[in-house]
C-alpha cells in the first residue's frame, strides 16, 4: 500500500503540526524526510502485520509523531533511553529520527514488533536504535540492562504503578523515568517511585494541539536517587495482583 499523501503535503503538515505544538525544533528537512520515510513504511507493513489503528496522515502527524516528540524536551542531551513496551516503534522511532544526540533502545515482548523497528532503523539508516525483545520485568533482573539507561520512556503500556516497576529498576542514580499518558485514573495514584527508590512524579499536563480538536496529554516524571531493592520488579503475576 502506498501512502496517500506525498512527500511534500505530509512535510507541510509536520510543519503546521509541530509549530502549533512547539516542536518547530524538529522541522530540519532531515527530519522530516525520515519520518515521511518511516511513516510510509509504516503503512506498507500496516497493510500486512498490525502495527497501529491509526492510518489517516493527518492523525499520524498528530498523535504518534508531535506525541512522541512533546517528550523530547524533558531528554537530556546525548542520554541513553530505554522505551518499554515501544510496539510499532513510538515514542522509540521520532524520537532516534529527531534526536541523533540520544542513543534509544526500544524493548518489547512480542519480536514481531521489535523486528519490524529494527527494519526500520536499517531502512532510514539509523545507528543510534537498538531494539530489545522480551519482558520488561524479567530484562530488568540482567546485569546489563539494570539500573544502566539515564531515561527510560513509556508510551500507553500499563498503569502508573504497574509501569513504574516495570522502568525505574532499568534507570541509573540521577536519571528519570519519563511516563506518556493520555489520561491519569484516580486508581493510578501511587507511591511505587519512592519505594523503588525514586522522587514522587512531577505532573505535566498540556495539550496536543490538533487542526479540528485539541486532546490532553500528561507527562509524570521521576528521577532516580538511590537503587531499586532487588526484589524488583516482581514476577508480572505479583505486580498486577499486589501494584504497589
Ligand atoms: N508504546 C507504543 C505501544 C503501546 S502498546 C505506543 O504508544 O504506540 C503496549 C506494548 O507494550 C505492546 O506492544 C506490548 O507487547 C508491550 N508490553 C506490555 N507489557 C510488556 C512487558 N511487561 N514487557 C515488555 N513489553 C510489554
């Protein structure tokens, strides 16, 4: 499947999209040429596999590229960033396109997704990703990956608590833990980052600003100041029944 907007239609929607977001930063032609790159790839292999519900380039632009890049500015530069649960590559791919300066690592369970975001690294020509498959819960138990990321990132994986022991365990002393959500239930109020050795989240809320409607969107950030006790994260049967 081809996408139905070409080159130049989709670059001058990222431009309006971006401007009214404060994302300007990230109109270098460069980079947008790469997500027009990555967006129709995207589409190509949507056809086929399920990646992503939405398919209209407008809505694209909007809720998965200016979304995954609202985060960009709470990334420090030239910091290693761990996305669990990256699925079909967001906020894992705009952010490796539109910040060369990061090294991004996108984790998820299922290696049919990581492989398709690791095709499309190879295909924009993108050193600074890496991908990673298997569960966040057990990654973080290995030597490697523990407490070694300054920033790990999620976008809509699973509830606050939930997606705390899944990132702060894989952040180093003196990063963060950077959630996206789109909105906070009352249920999803916790003190998981003090006891896995981390601030209280710091809310911030905004909009993502749409050509017809606007939406809400939260950012919740953490920062490390001391190491996880071992015992976490739990088996994921634990972590659902008991959250903390
Ligand atoms: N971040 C992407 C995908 C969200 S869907 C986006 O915003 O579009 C959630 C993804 O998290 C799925 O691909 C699922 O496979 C993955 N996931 C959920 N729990 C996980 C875990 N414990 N470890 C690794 N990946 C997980």
């Amino acid at each position: 499947m081809k996408m139905i907007m070409q080159n130049d239609e989709f670059i001058q929607l990222c431009e309006k999209c971006f401007a009214d977001n404060g994302l300007e930063a990230f109109c270098e032609p460069k980079t947008l040429d790469l997500l027009y790159k990555m967006t129709e790839n995207m589409l190509s292999v949507n056809a086929v596999t399920n990646l992503t519900a939405i398919t209209e380039p407008r809505e694209i632009v909007l809720k998965h590229l200016a979304d995954s890049l609202s985060a960009a500015r709470y990334i420090p530069e030239g910091a290693s960033v761990l996305d669990v649960g990256c699925g079909g590559g967001f906020p894992t791919l705009p952010l490796a396109i539109a910040r060369p300066d990061l090294t991004v690592t996108g984790l998820d369970s299922t290696a049919k997704k990581t492989r398709y975001v690791a095709e499309s690294a190879a295909l924009l020509g993108l050193d600074n990703l890496k991908t990673l498959t298997g569960r966040a819960e057990e990654l973080a138990h290995e030597p490697q990956y523990r407490e070694s990321f300054d920033v790990c990132i999620a976008r809509a994986v699973a509830s606050l608590p939930i997606l705390t022991e899944l990132c702060l365990p894989f952040v180093k002393k003196g990063g963060k833990m950077v959630a996206m959500k789109a909105k906070l239930d009352e249920s999803e109020q916790t003190r998981a980052p003090q006891m896995l050795g981390a601030t209280a989240f710091e809310r911030h809320e905004f909009e993502l600003i749409g050509e017809q409607q606007s939406e809400t969107r939260l950012i919740l950030i953490a920062e490390k100041q001391k190491p996880t006790a071992a015992a976490y994260p739990r088996a994921y049967a634990q972590i659902k029944k008991k959250p903390l």
